[in-house]
C-alpha cells in the first residue's frame, strides 16, 4: 500500500511539474507575441498601416468547407502585386449591409480601374460573388495559415466560468502544490533537527 501511495505522490509531483513548465512556456511565447504584435501594431499605425500580421476568429461559414465556422486564420501585409487570383484575403467591407466588418474571401478576379487595380472576391460557399469590389487600401493581408476550431478557446475564456477554468483553478493548483512542498520541507527540517539534538 505504501508504495502504490508513493507511486501516487510521484505521479502528481510529475504531473504538477509538467504542468506547470507547459504554462510558463505558454505565457512566455504568449508575451513574446503580444511583445512582436505591440511593437509592429505602434509601427503601422505611425505609418498608417496595417499591422503585417494579424490573426482572426471566422464567424460565418461563407468559406466552408475550406475554412470553418471558430476557425482562426493568421493573415500576413503583402504589396497588391502579390495578391492574385485563388488567394484568400482579409478586408474591411464597405457593403453598407456588412459596413466596417472584416471578411476573409476568396480573390476570383482581378480588375483596373483608373489605374488602379480592383478585386471580386467571392466566399467559398457562397453561390454568388460579393456584391461590391474591393479597393487595395481595403485589405487587411492575406490568409497564410488557418488555425482549426481554435476560436471556440477564445469564446470559452471570454465566459466568466471558462476564466475560472483555464485560469483561476490551475493557478490556484499551483499555488496549493507549492504550499504543500513548503510544509513538507518544513517538517522534515524539523525531523532533521531532532535527531540532531537527540543525538547531541
């Protein structure tokens, strides 16, 4: 019995260690992130830019199957020439339906108007092409990566039981472990101390 309760103690000690390395990894590439994402945000909008990276939660299903419903997709700033037809973009919509709203759409065609170079972009799933085109200084980027699902993370933080969940609880798991180490150390100091005055 003593050593399956061993065996226990080991196993959550691993486990807890683990756990612990995984969400300071976590918190640090998410600092250097923000960091990198701050740092080019302040750059652009001094430029009057967009940033050159940006990621976005898909909250329609107008590009399925290719790209689904809580899917993420990470976006890049490129000059108009390299956007061509077949390339899925991010941009801000003038349609006065969807005004302001970022889509991310397929290029279909590309056109020249006055110079200057306009795009039809059509959602994957739609039946038709989007009902007004889009300018150069619409574009936000384009898509580089989709991320699977991974908004439905993002939805679930933003409830108040979902932060007390991935935050609250495992930092207080944390917290309790180190507690439980110290009293530990504490005690077999103590022992420690005993013998060596019994033996005094």
């Amino acid at each position: 019995m003593k050593k399956i309760l061993d065996y226990i103690k080991w196993l959550f000690n691993y486990m807890s260690s683990i756990v612990m390395y995984a969400i300071i990894v976590v918190l640090i590439l998410v600092g250097v992130l923000l960091t990198v994402y701050y740092v080019d945000y302040k750059k652009a909008r001094n430029n009057l830019e967009v940033p050159l990276y940006g990621a976005y939660v898909i909250v329609s299903g107008s590009m399925e199957p290719i790209i689904k419903v809580r899917d993420a997709v990470l976006i890049k700033r490129v000059p108009e020439e390299n956007i061509k037809v077949g390339d899925v973009i991010t941009y801000e919509s003038r349609d006065e339906s969807f005004y302001g709203i970022l889509i991310t759409h397929r290029v279909v065609g590309i056109k020249e108007e006055n110079g200057q170079k306009i795009y039809i972009t059509k959602g994957d799933h739609n039946q038709t092409i989007d009902r007004l085109p889009v300018n150069g200084n619409q574009i936000y980027g384009k898509v580089i990566m989709r991320i699977p699902k991974i908004g439905y993370i993002k939805f679930f933080l933003v409830t108040s039981y979902g932060w007390i969940i991935a935050i609250v609880i495992p930092s207080l798991g944390i917290i309790i472990y180190d507690i439980l180490k110290l009293f530990k150390k504490v005690k077999v100091n103590n022992q420690e101390a005993k013998v060596v005055n019994y033996e005094n």
